[in-house]
C-alpha cells in the first residue's frame, strides 16, 4: 500500500476559493514530510494522495500528518483501477494475516459518473471478503472497516482511518503575535489561532537576569512543541525584569499587573507589526484568575492598537488542559520555572480597574523609553519542522545569527559565522589592516578577503546598530584608500550633452537579490571590460521589499568593489523617488511629500549621488494642453530639485533625472518634453537663478516595468519598443536642453538583441533589473525547497499583488519579489556552490549587457568628467543610520521598480 489519502473537512466549502486553500494544504504537507521518501503529492477530487516511495516508515509519516492543520483524516491506502475485480483482488492481497471477528465495507462514490452506486459496490466487494476469508459481517459495529474510494478510472482503498488536526492549512489567514508564557493556556491559544491557518509568532517574556533562564528554557521547548503545527516559528524571547522594576518604583501595587500586562501589549504589538502580524493572541479565560476579569481585561486589552484575539476566553481549565495533553504541551507546561508574572507581583492585586487609575498609573511611567528598552534587548530564535532546534538570533532588527543549531539545508552556516557578533571582535579583525580610535580611523593595509566578506556580512547583518554602523564606516574608509568612492554621473551626461562623451548608454543596475554577491559579478564584468560608466540603483519601494536601506546598499556594494579590484568611483542612484497618487491627492499629501524628503536625504548621506525624481504620477491627463498636463510634475521636479541641492555635500552635484513617462498608456513624445521642461526650468528659475537642474529625462517608448507577463507565468518577448520616439526624445534632450539623454527604463526583460539599439538610438541611461531578480529564481542551481518556501510565503503575503484576472503563475511572478526580504538571509547564505554557479550566469549577463550597450572602455570617460568627492567619513552617522528598520508600511509600499 504506496498511497496516503488525507481528506478534508471545512475547505471543501470554500467554494471559488478551494483550489487556494487545497494548494496550501499541499504545500504544508510537503513540508510536514520533508526529509521523508516521499514521491509526490498530488490533488485528486476533494482529497489528496501522498504517494509513499519504497523507504517510507509508515508510523513516521502518520506521526506527522497528525500535526498538519487542514487534514480532518487519513489513511494508508492502495491504488488500483476502479474496475471492481482488479480492486477485489487487490484488497485480498493486502488484507494479510488480519483475523477481525467482524468486517464491513463503506465505500464512497466520489465520482457520480462510475456506474456502479455505493451500496452495490459495498455488497459484491464485501461478498468477495466473505467468501475468501469466512469473516462476519456486522453493519453496526465491526471490528474492521475496509474503506473504499471509487472515482471514474482509479480507486483506493484502506483498512482504517487517523484523525487529523482539522481546522484550515496554516497561512491561509495571515499572521498573528502570541503572548506566551511558560504556563498551560498560552502555547493552547496560539494553537487554537493555527488550526484557523493563521502563523503564529511567539513572544515570551521572562524575568532573567532577576530570575533564572528556566522559563526560557520552557518557552523554547513549548515553541519547538508548536512548531511540529505550523512549520516554522520565530519566538522573541523579551527581558521584562528591568520594566518591572521601573513599575515598581513608580505604581501602587494593587495596579501593577494591569499595568504590566498593558506593557507586554505595547511591547508584543511592536513586534507583532515588525513581523507583518495582524492581531495579538494571548491565553487568557474569563475568571481564571485576578488579572482576567471582565473589567481588567477590558483595561489590558485597550493599550494595543490592534486587535486582541483571546480563543480560551470561554473556556475552562479542564477543557484546556485536554486540548493540552492532545498538542503535547501539557507535559511541558506543568514543568517548575520562574514566572517573570509573579516577579515584583502584589499580595491582592486590584481586579476591577478603571480607566482613570489606568492612566493615573501610566502618567508616572517614561512609556516610550522601556518599550524601547524591550524591543532593542529582545533576542529572536527560529524554529523549522522537522527540525526543531532553534537558531537563535540576538536583536530584533533582523540581526546576524550569533548562536547556530540547526541545520537547515537552505541557510549554511557560513553567513551567520563570518558576521561579527561584537564591537570588540570587529575592532580585533580589523586592526591589521585599519587603526580605529574612537570615531577616528587610519588604514595601514589592504583587507583580504575574507575580512571584506566578514564587513560585507557584518554591514547587512550586524548584531547591533554599532557593530553594522562601524563596519560600514570601515568599509567606506577601505575602499576610499583605494580611489572607491561614491560619485555622481552628472558632469558625464552634460558632456553627453555638449557631444564630448557619446556612443554608449549607461546600464543602472537594481540589485535585489544577495546584494554582495550579484555586486560582485558586475564588478567582475567590468574589470575584464575596463567599464567605468554604471549605475547601482535602487527604487523605494526595492527598499522595502528587499530590506535594504540605502547605507546597507551602498555599503555592501563598496565592499564587492573592493572584493573585485576595482578602481575608481561607484555611482549609487535613488531609483523612482515616486509620488503616490492616491496619497498625493488626499490629507496624506504633505506626509508623503516629507517622506520622500526624508528619503532624499537618506540617500544622500548615504552617497546615493544620482538621484531620479518620479513626480510624472501627478500628470493630469484630463488638463486641456500639455503644459497644464505636466504643471505639477513639473512644480514638484523642481520643489524637490531644491531640495536635493540644499542637502547636497560641498563640491558635489548630485545628478537629477526628471520623467514624463509611464502615464497614460502611450509613448513619450518631444511634445511632451518641451511643455515639461518649459514647466521645469520656470519653476526652477524662480525657486534660485543658479540652481543646477536636471542632467537626463526618463521617458516611456512601450517597455513595461518588470515586463509584460503571459498566463504561464513567462515574461513576454514580442515587445514593440518605439525607438524612433527614443531617438527623437535623446536628441532633443541633448540639442536644446544639455541633458545627456532620455532615459529608458523597465529594459531588463527585452529579448537579447534588443539592447544593442539603446546606444545607437543615444540613450544616455538604462535601467535594469527584474531579469536579474529572474535569473535567480529560474537558475537550475537554485534550491527547489527555497523557492517553494518562497512561493508558499508570497501566496500568504502579497495579496495586493494578485490582480483579478491574473492566473496563479501570472500572480507569482509579480509577487514573489515580495519575498525576497523575509528570506534575505536564505539567499546570502546559499551554499557556496549555488552561489558561484548563479554568480558565474549574472556575471554572464552583465558581460553580454555591457558589451550591447558599449560601455567597455569607458573608464577613461569617467575619469575626465567625473570628479570623485573626498568626502567626510563619519562613523557616528552610520550607526544611527544603521539603527533604521524597514518599517511594515514601507515592506507593503507600492511604487515603480524595473
């Protein structure tokens, strides 16, 4: 018997959406059996067939599925054809040594169109057992029950039934934060929210260093319990003791405990939203004990903006001790450990309170400053199934893995062990190339390379702001030794304009995926062409999405020059510095207008000396003429063209590109670019006479960003590029305005001998990026259990981009690059086989990409007209810059990137 038939219950009443919901239980039961020998899991009509191969342990398998949320039952079973002698016999040979003193047959007709009804294939198929093995037959209450499932061409059968878990597939319903002490109710909570397909994120707090580490000791074992239910989980362990203290010192006693828990919210909601999650859980009943009465629980429940699920609220302690004992958590829960509840906890605690005691007892108390406390101290462990040891992880701003002891066969050590864990490791490493005192830094040598990974790593995953900060700081003093500096590009495209430098389109490059090493294939590519003239860019939504803020991109980057040998400035470039419409048009506007300067200014700081001002959302295109079309892209161009030049360093002229593109539908023409740069220039003028404007103009001549996408989930190569609109719009830009082109973006996914044309068609830039993003995804060398990871977690999590009309495959080649930054580490830490076998075909690309847009030799260009700036190095202002998170807001933002 080579099959595992596991149905279910509620999905099936799912209607439009069950093929949703049945794909995720598949899903999460390839996981459930991961490491297993398991050939295939398929979907029949309303179940599915896990199909055994020829090394399955059955208990193993069955011990599994009992945990796997969705499943209502299963089964062993055998397969054979739905004619009724082959399944007859087939049910004969596998019946055994089997003695029951009664039998019965229950079939189930799943197909309506197989001729023969249920009963009448109950009655020849249990007159056959009869007469072969002379066994009773009792209808009522038999010992053994052959199950049979007949569809039209197949039929399984089986001689018994295990009870699933039930409920929906976990990460159907989104995310949510779980309170969870060391107690009985809690980790019953958050599995009670798991078999309603919502991930559960745990968050325990503990008294440590004022009590022992026993309640994390339970915590961990009660997550690792839990994680056999969901797959994987990510637990915070949240020092509370140092909190406590401070309430203590300022509350009346009777209050404490209400306001103790109103912390955890506070502090658990702030993780809660790091994570994506929705809502808080925690485990309480109505009357349990003093802190859960109806009125404190009312009390508790208001501090959190968001909403508080409490699925034990109406239950009693027997009833939750069974759900216990069946999870397996119970046995854990009853183990002796140091509560941090009953830390500093009052004799008679107050069980009514009121709002007005509530706020009398807060207003003593510095909120902000130990809800910090808590989140900056917080540490993290992730927890995978089957494999239930945790990573830990110290920090709650994604940190480096300090403490590894899982091994996971997508994440390799190697990324978690070269990242320094201290200040006083990195300063150690480092002293035999660089001299750090304080904010002050001589470097006597070159690094080699393994110190310039461990700074790669370090920069993008540091344990703290401080240890990420300085590593960035060193990296740019490393690579400003060695002539490696940001730059701007401006001064090479008005040459283009004045005709001194021609012949070749600069490609900017989005790097989303491993930055480091798909950096270090272009630097690769480069050397061999002596090119000097590319851009790194990245868009703001890239920002959020791939979790990279601009000092970590521009960080990371450098240190691949450096990896590489390369000589010479690096031009970083703020990719669709992009109005929101919908914000710009309603009482959101000037947040979203100071966003973006906020943005600006990062980027700046950041050496982001290339900045692309994408206001052309706001062209109206219900205006009568041009020039009222383009009048507030043209004023807000202009607004934030000030902007940039108030903020730019001395001696540096950060170069700006305006647009006019991607409104509307239709290509750009020189229409459309006189009546924006008429607009531009006055608005400009009368903002200050010598302000430097814009050095290039993007426009749109029928590319689309991240390509135009089939149903089958392939990119579109029969795309109609309209060069003679961009020929026309580069020589206008040039001969009237000074600019060094127009500007062509959404280009990565043309067929190959499409690009060759940019250069002849005097492009003076174009931008790069979702093949890069493709390449990786597609590589035959990429891990298939990452990518269906990742798929897994875009279907959960990117539902915005899933339009109606979109097929699943159209779906997720829009939507998993939202995924890249959840498994940002995942992808830095490909083992080094992978990576080189990827890095070798983008290095590949880049060749091709650089030889088609002419920029081999261009280093001698770039040398002429650029002029690299000695800027000031600044470790303080790194490490508060590293201290910024990728907000959930931002990880959610929409926006243009190519």
């Amino acid at each position: 018997m080579k099959s595992v038939i596991v149905h279910y219950q509620e999905l099936a009443l799912k209607g439009r959406n069950r093929p949703w919901f049945v794909d995720r239980l598949k899903h999460n039961l390839k996981v459930a059996t991961a490491g297993l020998d398991i050939s295939r899991v398929r979907t029949l009509m309303g179940r599915l067939e896990i199909v055994l191969g020829p090394e399955a342990r059955w208990e193993e398998v069955a011990s599994r599925l009992e945990t796997v949320c969705g499943v209502a039952n299963f089964s062993r079973a055998g397969r054979t054809s739905s004619d009724l002698d082959v399944l007859g016999a087939a049910i004969l040979a596998d019946l055994g040594d089997r003695t029951p003193a009664s039998f019965r047959v229950a079939a189930r007709r799943s197909d309506k169109r197989y001729p023969i009804l249920s009963p009448e294939i109950e009655r020849i198929l249990g007159a056959r057992i009869k007469a072969a093995r002379g066994w009773a037959v009792n209808l009522g209450a038999p010992e053994l029950t052959v199950h049979v499932e007949v569809l039209n061409e197949r039929a399984f059968y089986s001689f018994g039934k295990r009870r699933g878990v039930g409920g929906l597939p976990v990460g159907v319903s989104g995310r949510v934060a779980c309170l969870m002490s060391g107690g009985i109710d809690s980790p019953v909570a958050a599995w009670r929210m798991m078999r309603r397909g919502c991930r559960a994120q745990l968050i325990h707090f503990h008294g440590y260093p004022f009590q022992s580490t026993a309640s994390q000791d339970k915590a961990r074992a009660l997550a690792a319990i839990l994680t056999r239910y969901q797959h994987r989980t990510r637990l915070y362990l949240v020092a509370f003791g140092e909190v406590q203290r401070h309430v203590v010192v300022s509350v009346p006693a009777p209050i404490r405990v209400v306001i103790y828990r109103r912390l955890m919210l506070r502090i658990a909601e702030r993780l809660a939203l790091w994570e994506g999650a929705k809502a808080l859980v925690t485990g309480d009943s109505v009357g349990q004990v003093a802190s859960q009465t109806l009125e404190n629980l009312i009390a508790i429940g208001s501090a959190s903006t968001l909403q508080v699920f409490r699925p034990l609220v109406g239950m009693d302690k027997e009833e939750i001790v069974a759900d216990a004992r069946r999870i397996g958590t119970y046995a854990t829960s009853i183990l002796p450990d140091q509560d941090c509840c009953r830390l500093f906890t009052p004799s008679h605690p107050l069980t009514r309170a009121t709002a007005e005691q509530v706020d009398a007892a807060e207003a003593s108390l510095p909120l902000a400053d130990l809800i910090e406390l808590a989140v900056s101290e917080a540490s993290v462990e992730d927890f995978r199934w089957p494999m239930v040891e945790s990573t830990d992880r110290r920090g709650v701003s994604r940190p480096t893995i300090t403490k590894v002891t899982t091994i996971d066969a997508k994440v390799t050590k190697e990324i978690f062990q070269m990242a320094f864990s201290s200040l006083e490791e990195l300063v150690s490493a480092v002293a035999s190339v660089a001299t750090i005192d304080g904010d002050a830094i001589t470097v006597k040598g070159q690094a080699g390379p393994d110190l310039i990974d461990s700074l790669a790593y370090s920069a993008a995953f540091g344990a703290t702001p401080e240890v990420k900060g300085t590593a960035r700081w060193v990296i740019r003093a490393l690579a400003a030794t060695r002539g490696v500096r940001p730059a701007s590009i401006h001064d090479l495209y008005l040459a283009m304009g004045r005709g001194e430098a021609s012949g070749f389109t600069v490609p900017a490059m989005n790097l989303r995926m491993a930055t480091y090493y798909t950096a270090r294939a272009v630097f690769r590519a480069a050397n061999k062409a002596s090119a000097g003239a590319f851009i790194f860019e990245i868009a703001r939504s890239e920002i959020g999405y791939t979790e990279q803020r601009p000092h970590e991109y521009a960080a990371v980057v450098l240190a691949a020059a450096l990896r590489e040998g390369h000589e010479g400035p690096v031009f970083f470039q703020g990719d669709h510095v992009q109005v929101n419409l919908k914000k710009y048009n309603s009482p959101e506007r000037a947040g979203e207008l100071e966003a973006l300067r906020t943005l600006i200014r990062e980027e700046i700081a950041a050496g982001f000396y290339n900045i692309d001002i994408d206001s052309s959302t706001l062209v109206d295109l219900d205006k009568t003429t041009l020039d009222e079309q383009q009048a507030v892209n043209c004023d807000l161009c202009a607004d934030f063209t000030k902007y940039i030049r108030e903020h730019e360093p001395k001696g540096v002229t950060v170069s700006v590109g305006g647009e006019i593109g991607e409104v509307g539908g239709h290509n750009s023409n020189v229409h459309e670019l006189h009546a924006f740069m008429r607009g531009y220039l006055k608005a400009l003028a009368d903002k200050g006479a010598q302000l430097a404007g814009i050095s290039k103009i993007s426009v749109q001549t029928g590319t689309a960003h991240g390509g135009f996408v089939a149903a089958d989930g392939k990119v579109r190569t029969d795309v109609k590029l309209d060069l003679v609109a961009l020929d026309e719009l580069s020589r206008v830009a040039r001969t009237e305005y000074g600019l060094g082109g127009a500007v062509q973006h959404g280009a990565s996914t043309l067929p190959p001998d499409a690009f060759d044309a940019f250069p002849k068609a005097g492009a003076c830039e174009i931008h790069l990026a979702t093949d890069f993003q493709n390449m990786v995804y597609e590589h035959p060398a990429f891990p298939v259990a990452l990518k269906d990871e990742m798929y897994a977690w875009t279907a959960e999590h990117a539902a915005e981009e899933r339009k109606p009309t979109d097929t699943e495959q159209q779906f997720l080649y829009k939507g998993r690059k939202k995924a890249i930054g959840p498994f940002k580490k995942q992808l830095w830490g490909l083992e080094p086989s992978v990576r080189d076998a990827i890095g070798a075909s983008l290095e590949q690309r880049f060749a091709f990409l650089m030889a088609q847009l002419k920029i081999g030799g261009t280093k001698p260009s770039v040398a002429k007209h650029v002029q690299v700036p000695n800027a000031i190095l600044d470790r303080q202002s790194e490490i508060r810059w590293a201290a910024g998170v990728v907000t959930a807001e931002e990880r959610k933002a929409e926006g243009l990137s190519d």
